[in-house]
C-alpha cells in the first residue's frame, strides 16, 4: 500500500510538470494575456510605421569625394557643391553634402589612392577594385549590412540584385557588406561598337564595314580622298586616346581586339579576361596568335597615318574631344553613349555630322562577341567613421526612385552641358542592369508602332518622347542623341551581338590585386612601343614571357582553383 501510495506520489507530479508546457495548469491570467497581445500589437505598428526614407529634423552632413569629367559646363548660378537639382532634393531630407575633394578621369585615381594611404577619407568614396581590396585590408569601411537590410527600399533592392547578386556577393566578406556595387551593367550595353562618320562614309562613297580589311580601305579613303570635302586634307581616320585610354575605356584598342576575337588587355577596373578552354583549362588571351596580329595591324595603321600621329599626348577628354568637334577623324570605338557625349558638341557645328554604329568588323568577317569582363565597374566604400550611414542608403534610394519616376530631370549622364546635373552632382547612385535590355525592347517597339500606349514608366516615355520628338524634327539635337544611343546602338548592341563572359567574375583577389599593376604597366609599353613602330611585334614574345614569371602564371593557377 505504501508502495502505491508512492507511486501514485510520482505520477501525480509528473502529470503536473507535463502539464506546464502544455498550459494545464499555467493559464495566463486576463491581465498577462491582454499585456502580451498589447505587445506584440505595439511591436506590429512600429513596424509597420518604420519609414526608411523618413526626413532628419536636424540636417545630417555627408561628406563625399567626386570623380568629373574634363570639360562639364553648368548652367549659370549653378555648380556640383553649391545650386543643383540634386543638392536641392537631398537638403528637403535634411542631407547636406559636403565635398572634400574631386579630380577629373585622368587625375582620380592617383588623388584616391593618396587618400586612403593617408587614411583622410569622406563618409562616402567612389572606388575601384585595387582600392577596394586596401581599404578592406586597413579595416576603414562600414558594415552596411544592417542599414542594407533596413533602410533600402524594396526598389532599390531589386535592383542592387539586378545582376544576380553578383555585385552584393563580391562586395561581402564573411556576413559583412563592405561596400556598394554602383556601375553594375548588364554586359551588352558595355561593349564596343565601331562608330563611322556617316556622312564621310557617303563623301567618299563606301558602304559600312564587315570585315578588318573593309575597315582598312575606308580609312584609307578618310585619309586620303577628302572625306569634309573642303579641299583642306589633314585628317586621320580611327580616333584613339592614347594617353590615358590606349588599352581600355572609350576610344582605345579594345575593339581593335575584338576584331581578332581575342581580349589580352585589362579592364577599366584592373580585371582580367580569362578564357576556359575544352579541357577546362584556365588562359589568357596575350597568347592567342591573333593578338599579335591585331598588333601587327595596329603598327601598321600607325605607320600609314591612320591614327593620329600624337597619339601618345592625346587624352580622351580633352585633345581627342577637340580632334572629334573639328572633323579630324571618322571612326571611334565606344559604347553606345557616344550620341551624348560628345558628338552633340559636333552636330551643333555641323548639322550634317551624322555617325552610325555597326558590330566592330573582324578578321574573319564572323560577328564580333562582347567580352564580359564583370558585372560591377566600381564600388562605393562608406568609412567605418560615418556618422549617418544610414544616410547612405537613403541617398540610394532617392537616386532609384528618381532614375524610374523623372528622370528627364533627374539624369546620371556624364555630360551636363545645360542643366548643371549629372555625375558629378548625384552624389551615390546604383543602376539596374536589367533596365537597358528592357527600355530598349519597350520603347523601340512603340516608336516603330508610333504607339505610346505601349510604355510601362516615366522613363521610357520620357525617351520616347524625346525620340519622336526627333523624327518628326531632325534638327532637335537631344532627339538625335536619345534616337542614335537608346535606339540605333542598343539595336546592335541587343541584337546583332552576343557576350563572351569572362572564366571568372568576381572582385580582385588579393593575388591579382598586388601583380595585375605591374603586368598591366608592362603590357602598356610593349603596346606602345609595338604600335608606334619603336618595337617589334615579336617582342610581344617576350612580354608574354615575363608576363607568366611575374605573376600571370600565379593568376591563372588561381582562377583555375576559383572556377572550378
């Protein structure tokens, strides 16, 4: 009996202590449970009035570093610090910006890298790969992760994952959001395309090129046979900056390149294109054979006054330019947004200064890929000493929302020649690399349709507008511009071209990052030499050489181990 009594003990207190989890015998009393539905209502609505974009009562300064462009004109009264549409739209939020420091394309990089050598750096920096990987070394960015994550907008989201999240993954280090991509793009609207002076293609009566050696007798005609038709002579033919931009950007050799389907420089941003061949294996476009032949031809363009004869004092911005505005030249590689920049400067001049984009020609007369170098061109770092980075984000989304909703007046074009806007005064900004492909698609439909009914956002109807604007007046220069870049360029660009994308897309290792300056200053001067008959083109032999001793031969064992 007392064995029972004990037993029945243990399965009374058992029963009780099951009963807790199960709330047998913990019922809230109507105080708890009103407080806990009080609570979790309170915590709903908070949530739920959280406005990212809410105004600061009291002005927040964000300090910033600006990267312009040689030749920007304002409007008067205006100016990238003081009055512009964009300083007028961050102050309403209560975000003031303040500029330490800027520097045109020729001088940015040297003046950014004495910047983060002597750890002087703003809230907010515009950065390429190499100072990328410095400044995450030196531990000086913020984690933007927990102000990604609650300050950006769905919008802005969607687009900074545009590319696949190829950018936001490159730019993370274990859970960290080191840094902002900013020229995503999607790989078709970067590539190089051939653009012709129309009107000389007509003066000297030849029809657009296929091939290498179709390109070679136009320019041959435009040194020759007086493509201006003014009895004066003195022009060459290819446009190429030399100075600053012989093997990469706008107006260099890379479409020269392209034409030999091959692909041996480095990028903008230091990246390499790497190529995985049938076996799997890792290379490099330097020992193609077809490289040398691009060279050989280059040398020979050279020696026949083709290219300018001061080519190695001709910078993009400034003598290119000039050479462009005063007729010396009909053929220049460069994406499709030459139409804004700077050919207006041209049509202004010469109403008849018409150019045409067409596929780069090539050696065999099969159509020219576009090499995919990577999806993120630059990155901005926000300094691990920024007081409102938060800010940041807000900026981001201001510069989306505005991008979709006006951005007839809220444009990022390079070139601000009559509104004091554009890079330089939009202080961060990320674009959405689906939106070319997309604009493009929408809004050549309804001009060919005659059809506005078919655009979906401000922004295709702003370009509509514009283009049909141009149709029906041929003299409406901002017409002309929008109709030969978002229409007739992106049309090649879209459609008459595919990518090649690079064996490895992803930010600089810290392996590439120390070797790549020295390679790519060695490849430079062997080019340089080479096209201005100072070498020989088998001295390319040697470059290659020294180019796998150096460290090439480090990277492609690398990438090889990245990709597989």
């Amino acid at each position: 009996m007392r064995n029972f009594k004990k037993v029945l003990s243990v399965l009374t207190t058992l029963i009780m202590l099951l009963c807790v989890p199960m709330g047998c015998g913990s019922a809230k009393t109507p105080a708890e449970s009103s407080s806990a539905v009080s609570s979790a209502a309170t915590a709903q609505a908070t949530a739920a009035a959280f406005d990212p974009m809410a105004k600061y009562e009291s002005p927040v300064t964000i300090t910033v570093a600006r990267r312009t462009q040689q030749g920007a004109k304002f409007s008067d009264g205006q100016s990238m610090e003081g009055d512009n549409i964009w300083n007028k739209l961050y102050s309403e939020y209560g975000i003031n910006i303040k500029t330490l420091w800027s520097a045109d394309a020729s001088q940015y990089t040297q003046k950014l890298n004495l910047s983060i050598a002597s750890e002087e750096i703003p809230d907010l920096l515009y950065v390429y790969d190499s100072q990328k990987n410095m400044m995450e070394k030196a531990n000086m960015t913020m984690d933007m992760k927990p102000y990604y994550d609650k300050y950006a907008t769905e919008n802005t989201k969607k687009v900074y994952e545009s590319d696949g999240g190829i950018g936001l993954k490159a730019a993370t280090s274990g859970e960290k959001l080191l840094f902002l991509p900013t020229n995503q793009s999607d790989q078709n609207s970067q590539g190089d395309l051939l653009w012709i002076r129309a009107d000389w293609l007509k003066n000297v009566g030849m029809s657009e090129p296929k091939t290498i050696d179709d390109m070679e007798k136009i320019m041959d005609a435009f040194v020759h046979n007086d493509p201006n038709k003014d009895g004066k002579g003195g022009t060459y033919a290819l446009g190429i900056a030399g100075k600053d931009n012989l093997v990469n950007d706008w107006a260099s050799t890379c479409g020269v390149f392209q034409g030999f389907h091959v692909m041996p420089v480095l990028s903008v941003n230091n990246t390499m294109f790497f190529n995985k061949d049938s076996s799997g294996n890792i290379t490099w476009d330097g020992t193609n054979p077809n490289t040398k032949l691009a060279l050989q031809r280059l040398q020979d363009w050279y020696k026949k006054g083709y290219l300018s004869a001061d080519l190695s004092t001709t910078d993009a911005g400034g003598k290119l330019v000039q050479d462009l505005t005063a007729s010396k030249f009909g053929m220049v590689y460069c994406p499709g947004w030459l139409p804004s920049w700077p050919l207006p400067d041209l049509k202004k001049k010469i109403a008849s200064a018409d150019w045409i984009p067409v596929s780069p020609p090539t050696i065999d007369g099969k159509a020219a890929q576009i090499f995919g170098y990577t999806t993120v061109g630059a990155w901005y770092a926000v300094s691990k000493d920024c007081k409102n980075p938060e800010a940041i984000m807000k900026m981001m989304n201001l510069y989306v929302d505005k991008a979709q909703t006006d951005p007839a007046n809220y444009s990022t074009d390079y070139v601000s020649t009559d509104a004091g806007r554009g890079s330089y005064c939009c202080a961060a900004y990320v674009w959405d690399t689906a939106a070319g492909r997309t604009n493009y698609e929408i809004v050549s439909a309804a001009v060919k349709a005659k059809d506005s009914s078919l655009l979906k956002t401000p922004q295709q109807t702003a370009r509509y507008d514009s283009i049909m604007k141009y149709l029906n007046d041929p003299t409406d220069i901002t017409g002309w511009s929008m109709y030969w870049f978002r229409i007739k360029a992106h049309k090649v660009l879209y459609e008459d071209m595919t990518v090649k994308n690079n064996a490895y897309i992803g930010a600089l290792t810290d392996l590439m990052a120390s070797k790549i300056p020295t390679l790519k200053k060695m490849e430079q001067e062997v080019i340089s030499k080479i096209i201005y008959d100072k070498a020989s083109v088998s001295d390319w032999d040697k470059m290659v050489e020294d180019w796998g001793k150096l460290g090439g031969d480090e990277i492609l064992k690398e990438v090889a181990e990245l990709t597989k």
